[in-house]
C-alpha cells in the first residue's frame, strides 16, 4: 500500500478554478474577495466582527497588543500547544507563563490556573488542542474575577462547541489558523474574532501599519503589515464550502477508530467535558507503547504524529528567562506526550486505508 500520510488538506480543481479566476482580475492585495470571506466567518461563526490576517501567530500577537499587553505583563498559556502560542506573547515582550494541561481534554487545568494569577496577568489563553476545550465557563469565571481577558486560540479547532457556541467566539478574541494542516486552509493566514468595535478597529489598525484605510499616508499608531491576500481569499471562499464535509469525514474517521480500537485495553482516547462539542482535527490514541507503535505503524508506511512537545521542556527555552515554570515537574504533559499519537486523519483517508491502520495497531498489540 502507498504511504498514509498523516494529515493532507483537501485541495481541488475547485480552489484552483476559482484561483484562477480571483487571479484574473489582477488585484491581489487585500480587496472584496478578503471582506466576502471575513463576512461568510463572521456569519457563520456568530461572531460580531472579523479580521483576516497573514497568520495566526501574528493574530494572538495583535489581540495581545489590542489589550496593550507588553513588558512587565504576565500571559497564562497551556504547557501543550504548538509554539506559536508562547512565541506570541513573547514578541510583545510580556511573559508567558506556563500552567499545566488536564490530562482528559488536554486543556488549561484550572485548578493549576488558579494557583499561578500573580498582579501581572492580564491575559490567559486557552488553546483548544484538537478541537476539544476545557470548562470556559469555569474560565471566565475565574478570569473575571481578576479582570484577566481571555484570548482563545482556536487554531485547531474550527466549528467546535462550547455551551452552544462556537469555540473562538467565547473570549474577548478568538480566531482560527488556516495553515496547511489545519482543517480548512488557505496555505498560510489567519482570522480574529471579536464582538468589539473598539478592539475590532484597533486590530485592523495593527495590521494595515497604523492606519484604519489602505491609501492614505497619515497614520494615527505604528502598525505592522499582517494583511491577507485575495489569492489566500479566494482558497479559504472555496475551503469554507467544504467545511460541514470534512468536519462531518473526520467525525466519521474518529469514530471508527474508535469503535475498530475499543477492543484494544492499551489504547484510550481524549475525554470531553459534557458542555463541549468537539471537531475532530487529528485523532488521536494515548497507549503507554507509543514509541514501539510508532515505529512498527512506519514500517508499513503509516505516518503518525507526537503530541505537541511540552514548552517547559523545548530546547529554545532553556537556560533563558523567556518562559515563567510554575512547577518542577508538569508530570500531565509529560505524560500525554509520551503516550500521545495522532493517527491519519486526512479528508481524504479511504475506508480501505483507515481499516489497514485498525488492523495493523490491532496486530501490533497481540504480538
Ligand atoms: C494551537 C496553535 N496555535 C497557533 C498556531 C499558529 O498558527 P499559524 O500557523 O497560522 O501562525 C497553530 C498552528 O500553526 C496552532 O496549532
């Protein structure tokens, strides 16, 4: 069989069709193709307001400078997610400081939240990993408490629930990732939500060099340029088409290994809280023979994937003050990322191929 590959967008004559076309008109900077696709988000995400930008790392840096986030401020993130979240605030000088995960949901433990607000923390921002989330309203609750504003990095999860609403519209701002792998793409770019005029406007600001039109040469702030293209537009128009399709595929894919593995005692999967609707991004299996697993899975040409690489540990980090630990040991992360494996989770996995995974995983643990 030819190599599964872990996880592939599904790009078609559609986008290239309509590419060519949005082409055609010879405008490709940020024009009515990005306000189509900003007010289709906004519309289906229930969100008041939206901001396409060049990428999602940019937007949690933007949302951190809408609250005037900087040096001498403290931002609580999750000890796994992708690193752009830690670099974020990193960029705007504040610090990041680290709270352990919740081994079910892979989110914000709350109770480790509780204990690490210090004077300084002025935002918390809780990733949803994989779709899934931890209690938002437990979050906000404590959150509140200590006027920390909430900054929800839905990179991974498009379309997911909390409570009935959408993941990334819960916070002050949210926004999602439309990198490569990410469930609906645009190569790279992003999107931040907001139901804020103030923080909507001073976000756009942000990213068109400090000044609230494009063609004018006055400029009320020092901005940046995080524009969006019409190119990344006009993908992401005909990716959001697609969008119920691959959440509805990917849903089926976890579910049948989930019914094809139920059988297998070393395996478990993510937990979700009773509130929350998750989307199923990657699907994944915690078994203590994670690395045995993994390299047997390769040798028949199935690609898996770690878990995120707990911050504490990365390498970039060490021996620097970039990062604030708030324990010795965040023995959780630890231990979801030795276990932690994302299966092939394409759009485009066949029956025929996910049966081959099933069946392989199965062999491997009756050897
Ligand atoms: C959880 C998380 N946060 C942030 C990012 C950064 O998004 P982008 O690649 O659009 O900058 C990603 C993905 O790349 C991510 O998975």
């Amino acid at each position: 069989m030819k190599k599964i590959i872990q996880i592939q967008p599904w790009i078609d004559s559609q986008e290239a069709n309509y590419l060519k076309k949005i082409i055609n008109k010879t405008f490709l900077t940020e024009a009515g193709e990005t306000k189509k696709f900003e007010n289709r988000i906004t519309k289906r995400f229930k969100s008041k307001y939206s901001i396409a930008v060049s990428n999602w790392t940019n937007g949690i840096f933007m949302s951190l400078k809408a609250f005037n986030i900087g040096e001498g401020d403290e931002v609580i993130v999750p000890n796994l997610t992708f690193i752009a979240t830690v670099n974020a605030v990193i960029m705007t000088g504040a610090k990041p400081v680290i709270c352990e995960v919740d081994e079910k949901n892979l989110s914000i433990d709350l109770e480790h939240y509780k204990k690490i607000i210090s004077k300084k923390t002025k935002a918390v921002i809780p990733v949803h990993l994989y779709g899934h989330c931890c209690d938002l309203n437990k979050l906000k609750k404590i959150s509140r408490r200590y006027k920390i504003k909430i900054i929800e990095d839905a990179a991974q999860s498009i379309g997911a629930k909390f409570n009935d609403r959408y993941l990334g519209t819960i916070g002050e701002i949210g926004g999602f990732s439309f990198y490569g792998n990410k469930i609906i793409t645009t190569g790279e770019g992003g999107i931040i939500l907001t139901n804020s005029l103030q923080l909507k406007k001073k976000m756009y600001e942000l990213k068109n060099h400090g000044r609230s039109k494009k063609g004018v040469f006055k400029h009320n702030s020092v901005g940046y340029n995080f524009m969006f293209t019409e190119m990344q537009a006009a993908i992401g128009n005909i990716q959001l088409n697609k969008l119920n399709k691959i959440l509805l595929k990917k849903k089926k894919i976890y579910n049948n290994y989930k019914k094809g593995l139920s059988k297998v005692a070393d395996i478990s999967f993510m937990k979700n809280i009773s509130l929350n609707k998750p989307v199923y991004w990657f699907s994944n299996i915690f078994t203590k023979s994670k690395p045995r697993l993994q390299k047997f899975l390769q040798k028949r040409n199935i690609q898996t994937r770690d878990i995120f690489f707990p911050i504490v540990l990365q390498p970039c980090y060490k021996n620097t003050n970039l990062i604030i630990k708030k324990k010795k040991n965040y023995s959780i992360s630890n231990k979801i990322f030795n276990t932690g494996l994302s299966l092939p989770s394409s759009y485009n996995l066949t029956k025929k191929e996910q049966n081959f995974i099933v069946s392989s995983i199965k062999e491997f643990f009756k050897k």
